[in-house]
C-alpha cells in the first residue's frame, strides 16, 4: 500500500505519456486523476496508521547506489511528518488535476499537460519519502525537471520558455550548496542516511571542518550549505527572482507549485533535519533572518503588482518566509503547521484566480478588471475564503498556523526572534492589504474590462468549481482539526520522533504563554489592513495613485521587486553574455573558425580547386603536362649532376 502512495502518479504520468503521443487526451485525464484519487485515498490510511495510530514505518525498496564504502539503499520513510506531507501533496494536486479538466480543455496537448502533472506529483512524493539526503536529492531534481517543464508548457510563447529557463537555473544555483551540503554531512558522517546522521549529530557538533581555507564549525558549514538549498527551491530573498516568472505557466501549475509542492521542500527539508539543525544554532540564526526578510520583502513587493497570479505568488514567498523562520526559532511544528494550512487556502487562491481569468477571456491585469462579482458568485466566495484564511482571520486556517509561528517568535526571547516577530507583524498587516486590494480591483467598482468581454464573462464549470469547494473546507477547518495535533500543548505525541528541538529552545512551550496583547496584535494589524485596502480602492480611490506619486522613489522601489532583476543583469547576466560574445567572436570565429573552416580548411579547398581544374579529360592536355613534367626532370637531373 505504501509504495503504491508513491508509484500510482509514475504510472499515471507514464501511460499518459504514451497516449499523448496519439493525442488521447480524455483516457489520459481519466488515468491520471484516477491514479492521484487513488494516491490520495492511500495517503489518508497512512496517516491514520503513522500519525495518528504512531506506528512509522520504512518500506524497502532495494540497493541503490553502491560505490566502494559508499551506499545508499532506495527506501520509502514513513513517519508523522512523511504522512502530512502525504495529505497535503496528493490533496492539492488531486484537486489540481481535476481542475485542469476542465480549465485546459481546450488545449491540444491536454494528455501531454496531465503526463507532466503527475511526474511532478511523483518526484515531489520521492522527496518527502526519502530516507537519505540522495534519494532526497533525487526527488528535489525531479521536481525541478517537472517545473521546468510545466512552466514552459506553452513552448511557443517567449515568455514562458524564458520563465522555464531562469526557474531551472536559479534553483541549479541553490543546487549547487545543497550538493555541497550532501557531501560534507558525508563527510562528517561517513552516511547520507537520516537514522545515522540524527544519532550522531550531537557528537559532531564539536567538530570543525576545513572550508575555503578556514576551520569552521562543521555542522553550521554543512546547515547553511543545505539551507541554500531550500533557498532556490522555496524562493528566499536572493533566490526568489524566478517565483514571479514562473506564473508563465498555466494557472494549475501555479498552484501546484506555489501551494503544496515545490516550494514548500525547503521547509520540508530544514524541518526534517531539526536533529541536526539544533545542533547548529548559526545556521538557525541565518534561516531565521533569511526567513523574515523574504516575509517583508515579498509583502511590499505584492502590494505594488497589478497581475493577478503575480500577487499571489508574491504572498506565496512571504508566507514561507514565515516558515522558515519558525524553523529558526525551532518552532517546527508550527513551519509544519502553517505549511499545511497555507497549501490549503493557496491552492484554493490560484485556482480562484484561473477562474477569474477563465471568465475574462484569459485577462490576468487587475487593471482591466471589476464588477463581476455577481457574474461569479462561487469564485467570489471561494476567493473570499481563501482571503479571510491568507490574512489570518479568526476560525479560519491561517489564523491558527501564522498567529502560532509569531507568538513563537516572541517567545523566543533572542535578538534574531523579536526581529522576525517585528517583520512577521508587518508582513501581516501588508499581506491583508493586498489580499483585499486583489479582491476589490477584481470584483468589485465599475467594469473595466471591454463590453465584449463582459458580455461574455460566466461562472466556471462544475468541474473547475468543486475542487474549489475541497479546498474551500480545508482553509475554513484544517486550522481548528489541525491546532492541537501539531502545534497543542502535547505536539511532541503527535510529531513523536519525526522532530527534535533541544530542551534549551523552549520557543514552542513558550509561545502558549505569551503576553495577550501578541496574540491579539496579528488580529488588529489584518483588520487594519483591511480597512486601509477598503478606503484606498472602495472608497477613495484616487488616493493610490496620490500616494504613489508623493512617494514615487519607495513605490518603483516596491514596483521594482528591490531592484533584484536588475541588480543580477548588471552583476551576473551582462557580464557573463560580454564574456561570451568575447569568447564567441574571438575564440570560436576568428581563432577555431579563422584557423579551421576559414583557415587550413578553405586553404585545401583552393588548392584542389585549381588541381581540379586541371583534370579537362583531353588526353593532349594530359600528354603536355606529361611532357613539361619530362623536360623538368630531366633538365634537374642534367644541372645537378652534369653541371
């Protein structure tokens, strides 16, 4: 049954592979939805068994690499924190794959589109079933092969080929310190798997290693190599330049990728190794203000944008800015929470938004927007609940995920956690402004769009609109089901071995002991937002655009996304295209081409084209050369031996 979790999307993707190639686009959603259903039906019994009975499990699968004193074995890891991630990925892409059905349905390569789906699903399952950091590493590539083709699906189109390009070098960058994590944990450990590294952590926390050039202390080295890492996968500041571009792809992937899969394997990642990761506590500190900064930097940016899908994506980063630092202040269970909840209410978010989009003739600019919210009555909800549960309103998921990861922030009672509180705080009060400033421009005011457009402007199918209504559940109740299992005063029965936190980072007992006023502040500073967005674009709205201008060097700032695109053109793109045109004109053309085709090469060519003139096919010709060629030996022979 296990295996079947995992292998079920493999099959799904392979056969409906195959029946793209003769275009069989309806047996090829009917595969693959009824593989994912599947999946997800298993994933509910393991949850029960493992989280809920605490009966963890491993499935072996067989040898799978074996290089002198190195192995690794190819098996499937089944505890606590495995099985929710289990709920959350085969939940969300279940309803994603549904809800292709009927929003790709008039693609031609709808089979193709489906393939790519559960191939992702399948990696994504790969990675948080690892049982060692390479099998880890497998599934973390997988999923970025999978993305990269998902967000390039429409090939043709610039735009998207391009978004593809730079999401799958961007996160190779991260990659590239999380392959140089895997090899100093084996280093240090002499084992990439997880029972060995967890068992032993504490005895090499005392342990240095040499790293360029210096002695350092082995663990962080090896915590932050990894924490680059779930950086570019789950798009922290430096390395969050390709979660914008990938909204080129279709809306589904959109939140299959910025709800419950790619992105959250960082956090994923950073909360399955708490072991060590508490043993490294500059590394904590890292994550934690890595973490914050992402959560502010995104909220200001998603409050400037005018793309509907850009908005969301950008609450996406800040939201797991928020995870991450949870992580930092040791405060996993609620990462974990809050991961779970947001899958929920984002994912329902996304899909509201391609309904949005699906009813305006594919328009996605704000902008062109308004006055339909009685032409899409369930969008409308639906897109409300997932506001309400993105902004933290009381009983609705959020509340109880984000309001825990800041009062464990406070908690924390270190420099690094009142940091990530203050910027948690205003990363709340921005993230309820833009969610409303997103639901009024798209809903509410006069229309915007053209009257052929409105004409045309209706709600979406049922089978685009039911998974809305799941996902819907799961943003309104995973909160309130969810609070005691994983974050309640007994979570450590719940997590049972999946999470360690030492004795000393007591940010989780803490945090159901913090002052009333920091668990109400989150609550006021939403409403406010709120408010702020309501009086900016329901009532006076003109008052953006004023405020833009009388601040207009912080507003392109925002508008700008810091500057970041262009910040990396100047230093890395530029640079590297100069060097290679230089290397292109002067390598490849004047010294390989010059010497070679236009060289030696055209040289050769010359000569035996003038050789070749010679051959005419008249013997007279071939008797005179004859002739010349005597005269010519025979005068040497004379002058050099007669002379």
């Amino acid at each position: 049954m296990y295996a079947l979790i995992v292998f079920l999307p493999l099959v799904g993707s392979i056969l409906a592979g195959l029946l793209s190639l003769n275009n069989q686009d309806r047996p090829a959603e009917l595969v693959t939805v009824t593989g994912l259903l599947s999946s997800l039906l298993l994933s509910v019994i393991a949850f029960a068994e493992v989280a809920i009975g605490g009966t963890p499990i491993t499935v072996d699968i067989g040898r799978w690499i074996v290089s002198g004193d190195f192995a690794a074995q190819w098996a499937l890891r089944f505890d606590t924190m495995t099985a929710v991630m289990l709920i959350v990925v085969t939940g969300v892409s279940s309803m994603v794959h549904i809800y292709s059905v009927g929003y790709m349905s008039h693609d031609n390569a709808r089979a193709r589109f489906m393939s790519y789906l559960s191939l992702f699903t399948f990696a994504m399952l790969m990675l948080v079933t690892a049982d060692n950091l390479v099998q880890l590493f497998f599934g973390w590539e997988g999923v970025g092969v999978a993305s990269y083709l998902l967000i390039g699906f429409w090939y043709k189109k610039e735009s998207a080929h391009t978004a593809a390009m730079k999401a799958f070098v961007v996160n190779r960058v991260g990659d590239f310190g999380f392959a140089l994590g895997i090899l100093a944990v084996y280093v240090l450990f002499d084992s990439v798997q997880f029972d060995v590294i967890f068992a032993q952590s504490s005895l090499i926390a005392t342990t240095n290693i040499e790293f360029l050039g210096q002695s350092l202390p082995a663990l962080e080295v090896a915590g932050i190599l990894l924490f680059i890492g779930a950086m570019g996968k789950s798009a922290q500041l430096g390395l969050h330049t390709w979660l914008p571009d990938a909204m080129e792809g279709p809306t589904p992937v959109s939140a299959l990728i910025h709800a419950a899969t790619m992105v959250t394997a960082g956090v994923f990642m950073v909360c399955r190794l708490s072991p060590m990761l508490e043993y490294a506590p500059f590394a904590l500190d890292v994550i934690t203000i890595v973490g914050a900064m992402t959560a502010i930097f995104a909220a200001t940016v998603g409050l400037t944008q005018f793309d509907i899908k850009r908005v969301i994506a950008y609450s996406t980063c800040s939201q797991l800015g928020y995870m991450f630092f949870a992580a930092g202040v040791s405060a996993y269970p609620a990462a974990m929470f809050h991961l779970t909840t947001h899958a929920f209410f984002k994912a329902l978010l996304f899909l509201g938004a391609g309904s949005v989009i699906h009813a305006l003739s594919d328009e996605q600019d704000l902008r062109n927007m308004g006055g339909i919210w009685r032409k899409v009555p369930v969008t409308y909800v639906m897109m409300w609940i997932g506001s309400l549960a993105l902004a933290g309103f009381p009983f609705f998921a959020g509340y109880y995920s984000k309001d825990m990861i800041l009062e464990a922030a406070y908690a924390a009672h270190s420099g690094v956690g009142s940091f990530a509180f203050v910027m948690g705080c205003l990363a709340a009060f921005l993230t309820a402004f833009y969610s409303w400033r997103l639901l009024i421009m798209a809903f509410h005011g006069k229309p915007r769009a053209s009257a052929d457009v409105m004409a045309h402007v209706h709600e979406s199918p049922l089978v685009m609109t039911v998974p809305l209504l799941v996902l819907a559940i799961g943003a309104i109740f995973s909160g309130w089901l969810g609070y005691e299992l994983f974050v309640g005063h007994h979570w450590q029965q719940f997590w049972g071995d999946s999470i360690f936190i030492l004795p000393t980072n007591a940010a989780m007992e803490n945090a159901h002991h913090v002052p009333t006023w920091v668990k109400l502040l989150p609550i006021g500073l939403a409403t406010s937002g709120v408010a702020m967005a309501v009086l900016c674009y329901a009532i006076f709205t003109g008052l953006p655009a004023r405020i833009a201008a009388l601040f207009r060097p912080v507003h392109l700032f925002f508008f700008n996304k810091w500057y970041f695109d262009e910040l990396y053109d100047a230093i890395f793109v530029k640079p590297a295209v100069r060097i290679g045109n230089f290397f292109w004109l002067r390598g490849d053309r004047d010294t390989i081409d010059g010497f070679g085709p236009d060289g030696v090469s055209a040289l050769v060519y010359r000569i035996s084209g003038a050789c070749s003139r010679i051959q005419t096919g008249f013997v007279f010709h071939y008797a005179f050369a004859m002739l010349i060629g005597v005269v010519v030996l025979v005068s040497w022979y004379v002058l050099r031996f007669k002379g």
